[in-house]
C-alpha cells in the first residue's frame, strides 16, 4: 500500500481551515474537491480572495467594476457548492500583488482572527515542470507572503506587535497544504465530491465559458492525479507540518 493511500486512510480532520488565494476561482480549480471533503468532516472553512479579479477575462471593455462584481459572486455560488459560507474580499488589484511587510501583516491578521489549524495556499516560487498558471505573479505573492505569516509572524507575538491592541493575539498553524497538481507529496481522494468541484468551477461562468471542453480536461487531470495515488479521482498537495 503507497504511502499516499496511508495517508488518505487517516484524512486528517481540522476544526478550523483558511484558504489565501489570488483570485476568484483559485480555490476551486487548485482544491474545491479537497474543501469539499474538509466540510464533510466538519471543519469550518473560510476562503480568503486577495485580489479584485478584475484582470481575469478577455474583453478589455468590460469595466473593471462589473467583473469585479461578477467575479466575487461567481466565487460565493462556488463556495455554496461545496458548503462554504464564509468568504472574504481584500480587494487588492488584480495583477498589482506583491509580498511587502504591508501584505505580510494582512495576512498575518487574518490567521490570527481565524485561527485555522490548516492554511491552504499558493506555491511561493517558481517551478518550471509545473503548469504556468501555478506561478502566475499574484500566486507567487500570495504563497509566499502566507508562509511567511504562518511562520514566523502569526505565531510571534513580537511581530506586529500592534495586532495585540486589537485582540489579535498570537496563532500557530499546525499544517500548510499548498496543491500541487501531480507534484506533490499527498493525494486527498475526492472521488466522492468530484461532482461538487466540477459544479464549483462550473459557477465560474466568466472564466470558462470561452474554454471548449474544460469539464472534460479536468476530468481527466483529476483522474491522472488519482492514478498516481491509487484513486479515480484526487488533488495533490505539498503538506507541511509545522
């Protein structure tokens, strides 16, 4: 039995999960069958979109305003989808991110007036045997101003200190799961919520509507990742246990 199946057999349960994303629809084409799966077991769930999404489409005459707009409501209808209510808006610029202290301590608010046990989020560097959109600007942003809240900021009660005046007192995550596609080294199988994630992308109309048989294609990465870890259907993740 791999390693992967092993762990699949003690799918780990968390009260408390935050997920940091760049963008609408992140969260769901990274790990919507894996959140789906955490919300079954009984955690609560919070999604956290850093930016407006309002450079996420082809028509340059859409109005940034009315994409942002549709955008934010594409990614609450995908949430409900996998049984997740509360999601947030920081409203930063699409394509504008970048890991300044400034962003490091929004973030770092963030785990400390959540406290999740589990922090899911974007790869930090570039990897080129990934696919391309793993390191768009924004992701890398992202991925690497949320660990360096997981660690060292959100645990230190040094960091930030200002935080403390507002009751946000110091939090230590206990893991960080950054989805890797096929690269990583822990597969969650979501043959039983495929459904639900293939209905959360669907909510992201903006985005794949213009995309010819997106539902096919991920279909089928989904069940080359579940052949790598002995599923039909699984997501990849690096796990780290901090």
């Amino acid at each position: 039995m791999s390693e992967e199946k092993k762990a699949e057999e003690g799918f780990p349960r968390f009260e408390r999960v935050l997920v940091v994303s760049a963008h609408p629809d992140d969260p769901d084409f990274s790990a919507a069958g894996t959140l789906a799966r955490l919300v079954e077991e009984g955690a609560q769930v919070t999604i956290v979109i850093c930016t407006d999404g309002s450079e996420g489409g082809e028509d340059p005459t859409v109005p940034d305003a009315e994409l942002s707009r549709q955008r934010y409501e594409e990614q609450c209808a995908a949430s409900a989808e996998l049984g997740i209510r509360d999601v947030v808006f920081l409203g930063h610029p699409d394509g504008r991110l970048e890991h300044s202290i400034e962003f490091r301590k929004e973030i770092t608010a963030l785990i400390r007036r959540h406290r999740p046990e589990l922090v899911v989020t974007h790869v930090p560097s570039i990897n080129i045997e990934a696919p391309i959109g793993s390191y768009h600007p924004d992701h890398l942003a992202v991925g690497a101003a949320t660990l360096a809240a997981v660690y060292p900021a959100a645990r230190n009660p040094r960091a930030f200190r200002e935080l403390l005046a507002e009751g946000l007192e110091a939090w230590r995550v206990k893991e960080v799961w950054i989805p890797t596609w096929n690269q990583g080294d822990f597969f969650v199988d979501i043959g039983s919520v495929v459904d639900k994630k293939v209905a959360a992308l669907r909510a992201h109309e903006s985005q794949v509507k213009n995309w010819e048989n997106w539902e096919e294609g991920f279909r089928k990465r989904m069940r080359e990742i579940g052949e790598k870890a002995g599923y039909e259907y699984a997501e990849g993740f690096k796990r780290i246990k901090i």
